[in-house]
C-alpha cells in the first residue's frame, strides 16, 4: 500500500472515529464526500494549487524561518510525495494570520504567491466542528487549566520561568515575535476557569464574527463557521477539547451546504 493510500485510509478512519460523518447527517452539516487524500494538507497562506505547490516548493523553509508564530514545519518522511515541504498542523500551532503575511514574501519559488498578500485571497481551507456534543460552551463547562497550560507548553518562545509558572510577563522589550506569541497566551488565560468562547473570540481573521461564532444550542452554545473562514487553524489549536479540525483547501461553499451549517 502506497503512502498516500495509507494516508487517506487513516484520515477517513479519523473523520469516521469522530463522527463527523454522523454529526453531518444528524444536525445539518452537510459534508462534501468526496474529499481527496492529496489535497488534505494545509499549506501556508497564499499556497498555489496543491498540483503547482508540489512543483515549486523548493524545500528551502524561507517562510518557516520568517514565520512569528512557528506555525509552520517541512514534512518529514511520512509526507510521501511532499516531504521536506511547507505545511501547518493546526492540532500544534494554527496559522495568526500576520497582517503583512511574511511567509508568502519570503518564498522565493512561488509555491506561495506574493500576490495574495492580503486576506481577500487567503483559503487555506474551512474549519469544521467534529464533534459537537463534546462543546464546552454546549454542556456549560468551564475552561479547565491543563486546556491553557498545554498551549503554554507547546510555545517555543517562553522562558523557564514563564514555563514553568504558566504565565507570560509581556514588558515591550521582547523581540517581536515573542511579544506576538506571549499575547496569545495572555489572552488565552483569561479563559482560565471561565465559559468557553475560545474559538470565536480568539479566531484571527481581522472580522472575527463573518467567520466564527457562538449561536445557542439546547441549554448551551456552540461554535457556527462562517463564510469568511479560512481555514487558519488557529481555533484548532486552541480549543480546550480538540473538536475542531481544518478540510484544507475546501470552502464555506463546498463544505456546507449555503445557509445551513447547524440544525
Ligand atoms: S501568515 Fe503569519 S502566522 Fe500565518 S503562516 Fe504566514 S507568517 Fe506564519
Ligand atoms: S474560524 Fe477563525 S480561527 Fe477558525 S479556522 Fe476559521 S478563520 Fe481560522
Ligand atoms: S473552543 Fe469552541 S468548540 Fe472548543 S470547547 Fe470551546 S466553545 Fe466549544
């Protein structure tokens, strides 16, 4: 069995696992069946065709090494036909959505295109909630603290002291980077023990609510992707229970049916 092939027998088994194919037909997310294994990874913003990508990247981590938020990786051996090439797993680190996009500036090959340096053109591909009934927000739960610490824990910037403590000391002396990471993290504890709202308040797109928000749901709340999402990931990251995931290179239009995303 090729690596693709065990690629996509993994994925489908993980999507079948989490029901998403139930929670599709149960609450009226309608799911497009025909998603592709090759098209399943998420590139960078401004990343062209997944056929082009796989011709231009030249593995060289320009944007990787330009990236604030340490969002992005080069495939390692499991990537089969792509690796050694730019991706982004949103279950480690979401994409920020950098106003300037860095990371398409600094690709020299244009497998991500300098054009698209603006969010109008971003679709690195929609968010999608895998598994509603496990919603924080649904059930009335607080945020727990290991759901924070585990961001802190996987943030490369930190000192010891701020690892250890879990708490950033944000004094406008740090390089830019660290300053945009330890901002994140400072706005994520103050879900510390709180209702959850993370995905929709920490959503990066620069008008949060065309692409994410909070609708009611029996005696709770659950998270309603919009239209303007763009599959950054971040949300992924950041949620305290793991049950949202990226289609990549999917949109609104072709994962939803118009209109209808919950029941
Ligand atoms: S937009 Fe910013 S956070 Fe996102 S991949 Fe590019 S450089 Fe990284
Ligand atoms: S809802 Fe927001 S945070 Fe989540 S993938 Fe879409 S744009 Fe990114
Ligand atoms: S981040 Fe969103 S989807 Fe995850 S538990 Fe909180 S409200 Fe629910």
């Amino acid at each position: 069995m090729s690596l693709e092939d065990k690629k996509r027998r993994k994925f489908v088994k993980q999507m079948t696992g989490l029901g998403v194919l139930g929670l599709a037909s149960g609450v009226g997310i309608y799911f497009a069946p025909d998603l592709k294994a090759k098209d399943l990874i998420l590139r960078p913003p401004g990343a062209v065709s997944e056929d082009k990508f796989l011709k231009l990247c030249i593995k060289c981590g320009q944007c990787l090494q330009v990236c604030p938020y340490d969002s992005i990786e080069l495939e390692d051996i499991d990537g089969g036909a792509s690796v050694g090439m730019a991706y982004i797993n949103p279950h480690k680190r979401g994409c920020y959505l950098c106003s300037a996009f860095p990371c398409m500036l600094a690709c020299p090959s244009g497998a991500l295109n300098h054009e698209h340096d603006d969010i109008k053109y971003v679709e690195m591909g929609i968010a999608l909630l895998t598994n509603m009934n496990s919603c924080l927000a649904l059930k009335n739960k607080n945020v727990p603290n290991s759901a924070v610490d585990k961001i802190y824990n996987h943030t490369k910037i930190l000192s010891s002291n701020e690892r250890k403590n879990k708490k950033v000391n944000i004094t406008g002396l740090e390089k830019e980077k660290d300053k945009l990471q330890k901002i994140i993290l400072d706005k994520l504890d103050k879900f510390r023990d709180k209702p959850c709202t993370i995905c929709a308040d920490m959503c990066p797109y620069p008008t949060p609510i065309d692409a994410i928000g909070m609708i009611k749901k029996d005696d709770g709340l659950i998270p309603e992707i919009k239209e303007a999402c763009v599959g950054c990931g971040a949300c992924v990251e950041l949620c305290p229970v793991s049950i949202l995931k990226i289609i990549p290179r999917e949109d609104y239009t072709s994962l939803y049916k118009k209109g209808k995303n919950h029941g």
